[in-house]
C-alpha cells in the first residue's frame, strides 16, 4: 500500500520535462534575497523587471536626476493620457502633469476665461497680489504668506491655522466691530483687532501701540521709543485691566528708521524684535503686509476707509487713556488737500486721513498703532498712527506713517534675523 500511495504521489507532484522548462522560463522576475542591499542596476531594475520611480531612484541615487533622466512613460504612465487640460498644452511628470494654457485662459487646468490683461482695474482680479508680465502681455496673481493660490489661479485660501488678516470672530461679531463710528470712537470687542499690541516700558508702563507683522517682529512709530532703554509688548490685550490669556514678551531688539527725523516726524516707523515667538490664537494674530502695487492701486485710494484702533485719549483736553482699545473708521485725504489744510509739512512718507468738520481722530496713546482696511476678505496693513495737530479738531486731519514706502526695509530686517538653515 505504502509504495503504491508514492508512486502516485511522485506523479502529481513532479512535471515533465517539456512543461519543468515552461515554468522556469520567467519573463519577468521577483527581487532575490537581500537584493535591496545591492547597488542599483539599470539592467537589473529596468530591463529585467517593469521600473517604478522608487527602483528607477536606486539608480539615479537622487530624485531630481531620476526626474531629468528617467522617461516618465515608463515609471508611471502617460498622465496627460486623457488630456486633462481644457484649454492648453499638457506637460506629463512623474506622478503629475502640469498644464501650459492658451493665450486667454488660465487655471490649473486652463479651465478659466482670463478676464484682465493687466493689474490696472480691479487689482488684475486677483484676491491678493497682482504682478504684470510685460514680455507675456499678462498678469499673475500670488497671495500673502501663510496661503495658496486656489485653481482659478485668482483667489487664495488659507493654509495654516491662523493666517495673517483674518479675525477669527466669527463674521456678525467682525462687522459690528469695523462698522461703527480713540476720539469719538466707540469700543469693540476682543479680538476685533488681533494684530494691535500694547507697547510698555520695562517697569509696565504704557507708551504706545504697534501691530503684529510676524511671529517674531512688530512695526510701531519710532518717536515712541525716544528717551527709553527697554520695552515689553502685550498681545492680546483688549482692557486695560488684568486679562486672561494675554501674551507678555520682552523687546531683545529694536531698530528705528536711519532716516527718521523727529523735527519733521518723517520716517516715523520703527521695528520691535520679540525675544520670543508670539504663539497665535484668536486674540494674538499677524496683520498681512501689502506689496506696493496692491497699496498704490487699491488700499491708498483717496476717499478709502480704513480704521484706525487704539487706547488713546478720548480728548485732546483729558490726558487719561481709554480702558478698552477703542475704534474709528475713516477716509483717506488726498495729499494736497491734507497739505492745505496742516501747518506742518506731508512729505511723501505720510498719510492723512479724517474729515474735515468731524472730530474722529487718533490721539496721545494711540501712536504706533494700525490703519488698516479689508481688501476682499483680508486685512492689511495700510499705515501707522504718527502725528497730528491737536486731536480731534474739526479742521485739522491726522497723519499717518505709509507702511507701502517702507516694504523693502521691513523685509531686509526680518531676512536679517532669520536663522541659518543648514
């Protein structure tokens, strides 16, 4: 019984000769044992087996010499196969494919009928910042930091949890705190103005306003660091009395503007280095800075409103600040009409701002602080509380330092702190 039961079983166990050699010739083989230790082998991972981008690295050791000498039909087929681009020219990658639009569209996926040629009308469409192409007779739009370009290529989404110029109230609470009408302004609620911050000596004691810009820099006016050898910033502060949840960090760095001039007030801007980086949340959050097109073309606009905060007197008569950050919404002047009306001179670095006849106005207390306005659903920064004659007079306007002339300086600063990568 025995030598039966193996007989049988020998021959449904072995094969023939001719089909042995059917089976063994392999038209495309596994990895053999440890062959992941081995150096990479064009032979070896793209002849004998159907390459991936992952084997075809093995050789090419980076992914940037893989993506330039690797054919991309062959690690992971033809992405523009069912050509994904409406209206241009697609371009395959490994993994991806990009679209070249025709002339008049634009989008990822040039799915989108371009309807400005340039920046001129209405910022060029785009939600944030606009950039002409003169060689290309186009314009392209980018966004603040902290946010992406959406697919129509126009408008922006966040990317981060708390990106710059947006109030997180919710939206009936921020229009009722920009809405309404230091002097004669009315207080708002917390968090209505995120950017504000309270600049106090090294004994507590509070000597003006200034406005978040980075994690590690805010802007104020330079006079207000006159005659004083250190500094410590609240954020998040709404009251002047104790609050919860308020952020005290000192000053390990300021730099005042080289060319600021305290007889004429000229080039009143300065930058405050946190020893510290602010940590955002609702009541403590950035402000978003302009290029200079946006601020020229769109935000400076003569007759723009724009608000100014502060805990500034209520009166040029009542030395005594306000005990919650107040508001005022007012319109830009235009230059010469501010000159006619000021004894002083408006140099080019200066904005006024105000009506003529009504008594909305920053005051002392208030210097240093913001005039901002909203650009779409974004907040930027348009100016900075500097001086005026008087507060609050029906015939004078305020002045303000314009945060536009001065982009380039900020940005030097900020580069200059960075730390080393590397």
């Amino acid at each position: 019984l025995f030598s039966a039961c193996a007989s049988t079983l020998l021959l449904a166990v072995f094969y023939s000769s001719k089909d042995a050699n059917q089976v063994l010739r392999i038209q495309k083989r596994e990895n053999t044992f440890l062959e992941e230790l081995k150096p990479g082998s064009l032979e070896r991972e793209c002849v004998e087996e159907k390459c991936n981008f992952e084997e075809a690295s093995e050789i090419f050791e980076t992914k940037e010499a893989t993506r330039l000498r690797f054919p991309t039909s062959v690690s992971d087929g033809d992405q523009c196969e069912k050509h994904p681009c409406s209206n241009g020219i697609c371009k395959d990658s490994i993994g991806e494919f990009s679209c070249n639009c025709y002339k008049g569209w634009e989008g990822v996926l040039c799915n989108y009928e371009v309807k400005y040629s340039n920046c001129s009308m209405d910022n060029g469409g785009c939600e944030h910042f606009c950039r002409e192409d003169p060689a290309e007779q186009h314009r392209l739009c980018s966004c603040a930091s902290g946010y992406r370009l959406r697919d129509d290529h126009t408008t922006c989404e966040p990317v981060v949890e708390f990106p710059c110029g947006r109030v997180k109230l919710d939206y009936i609470e921020a229009e009722a705190d920009f809405n309404i009408r230091l002097i004669d302004g009315k207080v708002g609620r917390r968090g209505g103005s995120p950017w504000q911050i309270m600049l106090q000596n090294t004994k507590g004691k509070f000597l003006c306003g200034g406005v978040l810009i980075h994690p590690a820099w805010i802007l104020t006016a330079a006079h207000c660091l006159e005659d004083h050898r250190g500094f410590r910033v609240k954020l998040g502060k709404f009251r002047f009395r104790h609050e919860q949840d308020v952020q005290t960090i000192w000053i390990d760095k300021w730099v005042i503007h080289e060319n600021y001039t305290k007889k004429t007030s000229d080039n009143d801007i300065a930058m405050l280095h946190l020893s510290e980086h602010v940590m955002y949340y609702k009541y403590a959050l950035p402000i978003c800075l302009p290029t200079r097109g946006l601020a020229e073309q769109e935000l400076m606009r003569s007759g723009r409103q724009v608000v100014v905060t502060g805990w500034g007197s209520t009166s040029e008569r009542n030395n005594s600040y306000s005990m919650a950050l107040r508001y005022i919404e007012i319109p830009l002047v235009p230059q010469n009409e501010c000159a006619q009306a000021m004894s002083f001179h408006i140099s080019d670095n200066m904005l006024c701002a105000g009506s003529l006849g009504d008594r909305k106005d920053s005051c002392s207390g208030d210097s240093g602080g913001p005039m901002f306005t909203r650009y779409k659903d974004t907040w930027f920064l348009v100016g900075l509380v500097s001086w005026g004659e008087g507060c609050g007079r029906r015939e004078k306007f305020g002045v303000y330092t314009k945060v536009s002339q001065y982009l380039e300086w900020i940005q030097h600063h900020i580069d200059m702190s960075a730390p080393l990568k590397g």
